[in-house]
C-alpha cells in the first residue's frame, strides 16, 4: 500500500463536474480516486438546471444518466447528485453540503477530500471557511467536453474518447444530431449569417485598494487593442448573467457573485465588427484576476486613472457608472 493509499484510505471522494458528456478523462479521474484507496466517491453534476446548448448540449438528468453509467464501471462506491448553479462562491460550499446532506451525505470534513484537476472547485470550499483537504488529480487523458463535442459536431471519431456505456446512452438520445443542430446554430451566430444584432454580455468589477476605489480592465490580444470590461458573446441556451460570468471566469480566471444588472448598450456603431447588444452587469470577486482566454494583461485602474480612449464604449460605460456609484 502506498503512502497516499494509507492517507486516503476510508475517506470519501467529492468529484464537481458537468459531464457534458463524460469522456476517458473523466473516468481517469475515477482510477485515480479508486488508485489512491478512497473508500467512497460523490459525484456532483453541475449546472443540473441548464437548458440545452452546444456549450451543454444535455439535461441534467441526461448527464446523470450518464455519469451513472461511466460509474457502474468501477469497484467504488458511488452516489451521483445532481445540482443546480448558484453562481455565488461564498455560499456555493455551504450550498453543496446542505444538499449532499438531503441526500444522506455525511460531508464530515475529517473524512471528505474534494478532487479536482485545478484550484477552483477547492477554492470555494477553502477560501470560505471550510478545512476540507484537497487532492489534485494528474491529467493523463489530455481530453474536453468540448472536444467531445466539437468532434460529434464534425464527424470526428469521437468515440475514441467516450466509454461503450456513455456512447450507447448518447445513441439512444440521437446525441450526434442534437450537437450537430447546435453546432451549426452556434456558428451561425459567430459568423453573422444571422442579420440580427448580436447579444454580448459585459462585467464592471468594481475593487477598491488602500482605501481607493477603482475596477479591473483586460488589454484584449485581438482587434480592437485596447483596454476593455470582460465580457463576450453569448452562447445558445445561456442566459445573461450565465455568459457574463462564464466570460468573467474565461478572460480573468475569477468567480464573480451578487451579479446585478447596470444597463443595456445598443449604438450600432459602438463596436466595429458589426451591431452588438451590450448588456452590462456588475459583480463582485474575492479573487485576484490574471489574464485568461483573449487578453495580454489584467490591471486594476483607480476611477480616475481610467484610460481615455478604451475598447468598444467601454469608457462611455465606465462614465455612466462612475457618474451612477462613485460620484458624492
């Protein structure tokens, strides 16, 4: 028995995944609970309440199913919960162990281990003033959902990368269709075959430091060059508030929570790839940003060392919203 063995021996496995679908990676992550002697493994299906997408191309009951079924492989004892999103960090630990508990969980913080391949997961237990220990699992099945996805999409052999289970329950749904309808409304979307404006969603993250008030802004790595408020296109099946923090968390590798609506930007010249929608949010993070998907550099800028010339009517934005909060 190996020392991990002897460390993890007895103890219960906490996986949080949306499985969308269960892929060899996520079954790799199974052998390396049942590798390190986890006597117990609980697996959460997130985001259980999404409508389908091509980003989440499967109900939640679907991907349950399915995470069942990738399960029913193994020795370990498992149960699998489905949960909805909260998009809160500070109440998202406390909000997974009251539910696993309705489901007769004991969430003991001596025997539970969260397992994840980054901090983020354990960070919403560990940052919030839980003490559960966290175990990194190696990724050795260099695999995503969204490969999955994409090589449904295009008639790659996706196959090679889902177990014979999985891949019978996504016969049995007409998975190959359902993605490949998606995908193409999807891209449609991006390509502008539609002639509608398109719908963006975009964060001010207001942060004040030594006393002084100010917000985060990205140098974006594509046209047009500047400084800008994080933010993207929606996706099929999302709403405002699930895009905006899904870009957040994209661009600068933050959860952000108490997300509240600030305004709508419709000029049709405000952005020079075509007519954007921009609904505008503003969030909070306890978390330091850093650059993510599409941007160069993060910086926090005081209100009134905000860039004169910015991205889009980011500045306009940026106004407004000062003249609104921060103005005595």
């Amino acid at each position: 028995m190996t020392n991990n063995e002897e460390t993890y021996k007895g103890k219960q496995a906490l996986i949080i995944a949306g499985c969308r679908p269960p892929h060899i990676g996520h079954k790799d992550m199974v052998d390396q609970v049942e590798e390190q002697g986890f006597s117990k493994l609980i697996w959460i299906v997130g985001e259980y309440q999404s409508e389908p997408s091509f980003r989440n191309p499967f109900y939640g009951s679907e991907r349950k199913e399915m995470t069942n079924a990738m399960l029913s492989e193994h020795s370990i004892d498992s149960i699998v919960v489905g949960l909805d999103d909260i998009n809160n960090p500070p109440k998202y630990a406390n909000y997974v162990i009251s539910e696993l508990e309705k489901n007769g969980v004991d969430m003991n913080e001596e025997n539970t281990v969260i397992v994840s391949g980054n901090g983020g997961t354990s960070d919403c237990f560990v940052n919030y003033g839980h003490d559960y220990s966290h175990f990194k699992q190696q990724r050795r099945k260099h695999i995503s959902a969204t490969q999955v996805r994409t090589m449904i999409a295009l008639d790659l052999p996706w196959r090679d990368y889902v177990i014979l289970p999985v891949q019978e329950i996504l016969d049995n749904l007409g998975a190959e269709e359902r993605v490949k309808e998606l995908y193409k409304l999807n891209e449609m979307m991006k390509t502008g075959e539609y002639v509608n404006p398109l719908p963006t969603a975009d964060m001010i993250i207001p942060h004040e430091e030594n006393g002084k008030k100010g917000v985060y802004l990205g140098f974006r790595k594509n046209d047009p060059k500047k400084w800008a408020l994080p933010g993207g296109f929606m996706d099929l099946g999302e709403t405002i508030e699930q895009a905006g923090i899904r870009e957040v968390k994209e661009e600068f590798k933050v959860d952000v929570y108490d997300v509240k609506p600030f305004g709508w930007y419709s000029d049709p010249k405000r952005d020079p790839r075509g007519h954007m929608i921009a609904h505008v949010m503003i969030g909070k993070t306890d978390q330091k940003p850093r650059p993510g998907d599409d941007i160069e550099k993060v910086k926090f800028f005081l209100f009134d060392l905000i860039p004169e010339i910015m991205a889009f009517d980011h500045r306009k934005i940026l106004d407004d919203y000062i003249a609104r909060y921060e103005t005595n």
